[in-house]
C-alpha cells in the first residue's frame, strides 16, 4: 500500500533509519515536502550513505539571479543528515547540530547535481557525515560540506 500522507511518528520510531529511507525510494513512504519545493529528490541510500539529485531552477535564486548557498546548504544537508539517518536502529531520530558549506563554483540554473554523503563516524549520541555536489554528467565539485548530527532516542 503507498502512502501519500506524511509518515507518522509511530512508523518512524519502528523502523531503522535505512529501512525508512528504503521505503521512501520504493515509494511506501512519502518523501519530506521540502523536495518538491527545492527541486530535488532523494535517489540512492545505502548504509552510511546517502544520494540527492536536484537541478535548482529560477525559484531559489538570490537577488543577482544566482543560485541561493541556502540550496547549496539545503540539499548537502539533505544528504548528509539522510546518511546519518542510515546508521540509526529503530526508536533513534537525528537532528542536524551544525553544517558548513564551501562553495566552490556557481551551478548553472538548470544544471543536474548529486549532493553525495558518506558517514565518518557514528555513535551513540553524534555523528559526522561529509558531503559532495558534483554535477550528474560531468561531475564538476560545486561544493563540498560537513556536518555533526545529535543522536537522540525517541
């Protein structure tokens, strides 16, 4: 059955962090609503990993009609905090403590980017997680990011 409401807490807090990722790739699960908004999706999970595709359009430019660092910042913490997210056994939640974004160059409107994200490190009440946004098909390093999650049970 494919759910088109958000997932509840209940159903969050009986699944491990990969499971619940998994089934929002196999469509059981709704994905956050910020995607759509953004332009972007969740693509590849796997443990201690985690994917985005996303092409920023003229919807979250900046005033010089460049691409927003809070897309850069959103979608990098969108992978980062979903590689975390693979790492937890069922009843843990995470939250993003801090994040920092290194803008390398300008992604062309339209261009399709990977933000790509691999766990460094994940314990009991933190995690670290580094992040990559390269191009689709020319694999360009737009930015490159860190970030340190909080552990919490539910």
């Amino acid at each position: 059955m494919i759910q088109t409401s958000p997932a509840t807490r209940e159903t969050l807090m009986s699944m491990s962090g990969l499971a619940f990722l998994e089934a929002i790739l196999d469509g059981q699960i709704p994905a956050a609503s910020i995607g759509p908004t953004m332009g972007f999706h969740l693509s590849h999970v796997a443990q201690g990993s985690a994917t985005f595709e996303g092409s920023p359009r003229d919807h979250v430019t900046n005033p010089m009609g460049t691409v927003h660092g809070g897309w850069y910042g959103t979608i990098l913490d969108s992978a980062m905090g979903c590689a975390v997210m693979t790492t937890l056994p069922a009843g843990a939640l995470y939250t993003t403590l801090e994040y920092k974004v290194n803008i390398i160059k300008p992604i062309p409107l339209g261009t399709v980017v990977l933000a790509s994200a691999h766990v460094q490190h994940a314990g009991r009440s933190t995690a670290i997680a580094n992040g990559e946004l390269r191009g689709k098909d020319d694999e360009k390093l737009y930015a490159t990011a860190s970030t340190t999650c909080i552990i919490m049970k539910g």
